[in-house]
C-alpha cells in the first residue's frame, strides 16, 4: 500500500491495509459517495415546496438548483490535488465536516439566498469527498485486479446514489417539510467523521512538491466560469446571450493560465505529459463523450414519460429504475469483463451496446410501450455503466499513485463537464427539431405558437387556455413535435456513441495486472520512456 500516515503504529496496521482492513475501507468510501450522490439529485423533488415556502424568484430558483454540481464541479482539482500534497484522509474529514454544516443550514434555511449559499458550501464538500474516495480506493488497492473490483463497487453505489435520490426525497416531502432533505445527511456524517479517522489510510504525494495555489484558483476560476456558460447554453440562453458568453470567455481564459502554469511548474498540480499517454487521454475523451451523449437523454426521457405518457413522478422514477439496477449489474460484473476482454474491448463493447440500446429507444411513439421501454432501458444501463467502469478504471490505474487525487478530480471533472455540454447540446438538437412542426397549427394565433415552441410543458399551458379545438389541435401537434425531437435527439446521441467506440479503439488491448510502487515513489517516466513501456507488464513491488 502507498502513502505516508501520521503515526507509527498507524504506518504499520495501514501498511497492512493492503490485507483485510481494505474491503472495510471501501465499505466506509462507498458509504460517502452514497451521500454525495444522494444530495446530488435529493432536491428535484423539492423544489416546488421550497417555490411555496421562500418565494425565490426565477433567478434565484436557477441558482438554488446549479450552485451544488457548478461548484462542486468547479472545485474538484482544487481539492483532489490539495488532498495529494497534505494527505487524501485528511480533506476527506474536513469534507465530512463541511458537508454536515452546510446540510444544517439548508435544512432551516429561511431564504433563498441563505439556501443558496448552503447549497454551494454542500458542493464545496462534496469537491472534498468524491476525489478523496477514489483517490483512496487507488491507494489500498495496488493490485489491479482487485482495484477493478473496487472500482465496480465504488461505480455501483453511485449508481444507487443517483437513483434513489429522489425516492428518498418523494418519501420524507410526503411526511415531514423540505429541509428533511437535507437534514438526513447530518446524522451520516456524525458517523462517518469518526469511523473515517480510525479506520481510513491517509496518503500523501511525499514527492509532490509544494501546492500551487495559484495554479489551483486558476483552475476553479476557469471550470467555473466554462460549467456556468455550459449550462446557461443547457438552459436555452442564447448562444451571444452575455450570460453565456462571457463566462465562457472567462472561463476559457483562466482555464489557458492554468494549463500554461502547469507546464511550466516544477511540481505541477497536474501532469500535463499523462493526457500523450493514449490509455489516460482517451479514458478521459470517453467519460466525456459517454456523459455528452447521453445525460441531455435522462432529462428528455423523463419529459416524455410525464408529458407524453401522462406518467407520475413515482410511475417515471419506477420506469427508469431498471437502468439503475442494470447499472449496479454491470458495475459489479465490470472487474470479471475487464480481465477476460481487456480495456478497448470492453469500452468499446460498452459504446456500441449504449449506442444500440437508444436505436431501440427510437421505437418509441405517443403511446406507451413498457416491453420496449424496458429494453432499452436495460440495455442502456448496461451499455453506459459498462463504458464508464472500463474508462475510469483505465484512467486511474495509468496515473502515477502519487498524483491520485488530481486524477480522481481530472475524471469527476470529465464527467461533470461532458453531463453540461450533453445538456446544452442535445437540448439544442431537441429544440430545433421540436419548434418547427407548432408554426402552423390551424386556429393557433402566432403568438401562441411560438410560446409554445419553448417547451412541451409550455405548450400544453398555452393549449389550456386556448381551449376548444384550437387548444386540441396544439396540444396533439405539440406531442407528435416533441416525439419527432426525440427521435432526432436519439439519432444524434447514436452517432455520437459510435464516435466514443472509434475514440476507444486508442486504449490497451489488455489489462496489466501487478502491484505497484508506493503511492509517494511512484513518477511519470520520460515520454520516450513511457512509450517503450506503456504495453509491458508492470513489476509486482
């Protein structure tokens, strides 16, 4: 096992902890991921009661929803790489602590900014507990092998974060107020704070060099800026809207300082040389691309189940809920795939599945169709989990163990930033083709047409209060235009799907299995140096 702790004796049981305290430490990990997923998409189904009890205007309510993954997402490399110089565990606590705090506020928040300002202090703690777990799991498990299988756990649980999220918050709206949401997390972390220091290693880069603060502002500056535009363009803000653009150019030019810093750091926050090793650069490409194709889908989907087929919100999360389960399935099954099939064929595999399933989505019309519907979405949680398990195991078995942090961050960040281009993007794609077919609905004047083409939602509004045939006649054109955007939409995220298999045919063959050196020890060859070794078994330490 890697790293260096504070105590002797602690050196000694955690060295060992490449025995069989490591499973109890991935039990402690994934337990924190569950949380941070959990709180990730809690709120959903709150947020018409926090409308009814604080009253935030519209701008308010976008920031109460964005502020959690906008920072948390902008402060991922400031904290991985801040846990590698002054120890993982440690900025894992401070986390915990944070994470606590922040939940007790928004939970008896009494405005929405006060809710605001909570949220983004729980997205602050979650940038200290996601990098940590997987920056962790990477150092107790130095066989690769047995990493897989971690990592598989570890994907699986936030599989389940992800889905029962809102479950959970449906069930405590129904029998107490909507800080119940928050306030659940408290008690988590009251355990986790102490179980967490007794039991989990702290590690450290001990040839890492000083932290560049600089460097790390500069980079929580740019990805904030880049996430924010990315996801006002998700919103439909215009393209040349200020909003948008000047984020993004802000953003963009922070995020040029940062990487011109990097080069030229002696102790870099972020091994720039990792991305020219094709294993790292293209895991990282396809954690993207899989997020782009396919998170922008999620929201289109759900839109089609409530609006379309006239489900509950219970009656869409249960309809999407073999995804989830298929997800957990192919997480826990993702080590056994990896060693037989390898790296390329594996993500590859997984595209190409993720890609056939949202062919199989394209069947769907303005009827319900549950045989169909849980095909596809089987087989799209078995295509995605699958793809996303083989790129990150890929990515953080080719970084050095010393810069675990940083990586961890470089793939969370990967995710985060792929979720809010596929947002924008494939909500562009659904808009354009959705608008058209409302132009020229007979007895509908103009004016409520083009109120229409914002949104299915808006469209039924306008069609209630035409009324009468007119009414009907949207309210019919409105469903078929928005079955017609999906389809496109799916064809769209298809195509891109198949780009990812063609992008992952650039990763290793096979898995190289072995320990490796200690987490402080371990160093980037030179590039030639990298190139000669890239594909030879590592040395079992």
């Amino acid at each position: 096992m890697s790293g260096t702790t504070t105590a002797a004796m602690g050196r000694q049981r955690r060295a060992a902890g490449a025995g069989a305290d490591r499973w109890v430490v991935l039990v402690v990990l994934c337990a924190s991921l569950l949380l941070v997923a959990l709180d990730a998409t809690v709120l959903h189904v709150a947020v018409p009661a926090v409308t009814e009890d604080l009253r935030p205007g519209a701008e308010e309510l976008l920031w109460i929803v964005d502020v959690y993954p906008l920072v948390c997402a902008s402060l991922l490399i400031l904290f991985g790489t801040l846990g590698d110089r002054i120890g993982r565990r440690r900025v894992l606590l401070l986390g915990y602590g944070l994470f606590g705090i922040a939940s007790a506020m928004a939970a008896f928040a009494w405005s929405a900014p006060m809710l605001i300002l909570a949220r983004a202090l729980l997205g602050a703690g979650g940038a200290m507990i996601m990098p940590a777990t997987l920056s962790i799991l990477r150092q107790v498990f130095p066989d690769r092998r047995e990493r897989a299988l971690a990592i598989g756990v570890w994907s699986a649980v936030a599989a389940v974060g992800a889905a029962v999220g809102p479950l959970l918050g449906g069930f405590l709206l129904e029998h107490f107020w909507w800080g119940s949401v928050f306030l659940v997390n408290i008690p988590l972390m009251l355990v986790s704070l102490p179980v967490g220091r007794m039991l989990l290693p702290e590690s450290r880069d001990t040839a890492g060099g000083s932290w560049d603060v600089t460097g790390a502002l500069f980079a929580a500056g740019g990805l904030f800026g880049a996430v924010l535009g990315v996801k006002r363009l998700g919103g439909g803000e215009a393209v040349a809207s200020p909003v948008t653009v000047l984020p993004l150019l802000a953003g963009a030019a922070l995020l040029f300082l940062f990487v011109r810093r990097q080069r030229r750091h002696p102790h870099p926050l972020v091994e720039l040389r990792m991305f020219a090793r094709p294993a790292f650069g293209t895991s990282v490409g396809c954690i993207v691309l899989a997020m782009l194709a396919l998170v922008g889908l999620e929201l289109v989907a759900a839109q089609y189940l409530q609006l379309v087929l006239g489900l509950s919100p219970l009656e869409t999360g249960l309809r999407l809920l073999p995804l989830t389960v298929a997800a957990m399935a192919a997480g826990l099954a993702g080590a056994r795939v990896l060693r037989r099939f390898g790296p390329r064929r594996m993500v590859c595999a997984g595209f190409c599945l993720t890609a056939a399933a949202v062919l199989v989505l394209t069947a769907m019309g303005g009827t319900d169709d549950p045989p169909l519907l849980l095909a596809g979405f089987v087989l799209l949680g078995l295509g995605l989990e699958t793809t996303l398990f083989g790129a990150y195991e890929s990515m953080l078995s080719e970084a050095p163990a010393g810069q675990a942090g940083g990586v961890a961050a470089i793939g969370e960040t990967s995710y985060q930033l792929g979720a809010g281009i596929g947002i924008a993007l494939l909500g562009s794609v659904m808009n354009a083709a959705y608008a058209p077919g409302l132009r020229s609905v007979p007895g509908v004047p103009r004016p409520a047409s083009d109120a229409a083409g914002h949104s299915l939602g808006e469209a039924y509004e306008v069609a209630g209060r035409l009324g009468g045939g007119a009414g009907a006649a949207l309210r019919r054109a409105a469903r078929d235009s928005f079955v017609h955007g999906l389809h496109v939409t799916l064809l769209v995220s298809a195509g891109l799907l198949l780009l990812g298999a063609l992008l992952s045919l650039r990763l290793p063959r096979v898995m190289q299995c072995g320990e490796e050196p200690a987490g402080g020890e371990v160093g980037l060859p030179a590039p030639r140096e990298a190139e000669r070794t890239a594909d030879k078994p590592r040395v079992r330490a």
